[in-house]
C-alpha cells in the first residue's frame, strides 16, 4: 500500500515537527558585533544599574550580568552593578539576598558599586556592605559619568 501525502498535511506535519523539537533544535541567529568587536584591548564595558530590592528582580539582574559576560568572554568585558535607591539593599551584609552570587561573580571581575547617598539615608556605612562591594558618594552622576565615558547602561 502506498500513502499520498497532501501538501497541506505535509506542510503541517513539518511545522508540528519543529514545535515540538523546541527552541533547542531551532537555528538561532548570531548577534553581529559593532566595530572593534570585543576584546581584551576593547572590552565591552557594561553598567548594569541596581534599583530594586526584590530579589527576584536581583536575581534576573544577576542572570543578565552572567549572560552578557558568557555572550562576549571573560576578558573581552568589563562589567559592574550599580546600585542606588532600594537596590543598596542587595549589598548589605545580613540583609542581601544574592550575598554569594555577589561574591562569586565579583571572581569573575564584576565590579559591585553602592549609591553613598543611599548609604547615608539608611544610615550605613562602608562597613556595611557586603565584603569587596565599593562606594561612589552618588549613584546616578557615576551611571551619567560612565555613560559619556563610553558604557553602556542596562537597567533591566
């Protein structure tokens, strides 16, 4: 016995075929790089900007630091969380909730940066943050600074 396929049941069982095999098997696109693309001479030099206290949001936050660090490699990036407003709390020691991802990706050469004018309104100090986090004396000049000095800002 011998089966006809009909264009339009072919057609679906393809296109049931790829749904089912998920993302996984599908070709993604490659993201082109701007020139120079990125090195260790020309890092790509990522702010990521902190504002939240909520620590599902901190945590995505932390996923974006490690994918854009995974996408360009270790050396050919240099990036930092700036924090100021509510996400000072995430570098505080005893009330962080990402205290060792902190620390973990702090290995790995992201830079941790608290807001000191937040600091002050929660009247904490240096001594307050989580080990190795640095301070500016405020958050949003540091962001607008390193934005005309060439970094990007990402605010997810």
């Amino acid at each position: 016995m011998t089966r006809t396929w009909k264009p339009g049941v072919a057609a679906l069982a393809v296109a049931m075929a790829a749904a089912l095999s998920g993302p996984a098997a599908a070709e993604r696109l490659r993201t082109e790089t701007a020139d120079p693309p990125p090195s260790f001479d020309a890092p790509r030099r990522v702010l990521f900007g902190l504002n939240t206290r909520d620590a599902a949001r901190v945590n995505n936050l932390l996923h974006n630091v490690v994918n854009v660090q995974k996408a360009y490699g270790m050396d050919n990036t240099e990036i930092a969380v700036l924090a100021w407003g509510p996400g000072v709390r995430a570098l505080l020691k005893g009330e962080s909730p990402v205290a060792e991802r902190v620390e973990s990706l702090r290995r790995y050469g992201v830079v941790f940066i608290a807001c000191g004018n937040t600091l002050d309104a929660l009247r904490k100090s240096d001594d307050d943050l989580l080990p190795g986090v640095d301070s500016v004396q405020a958050g949003l000049p540091e962001l607008i600074e390193r934005r005309l000095d060439g970094w990007i800002d990402v605010i997810p």
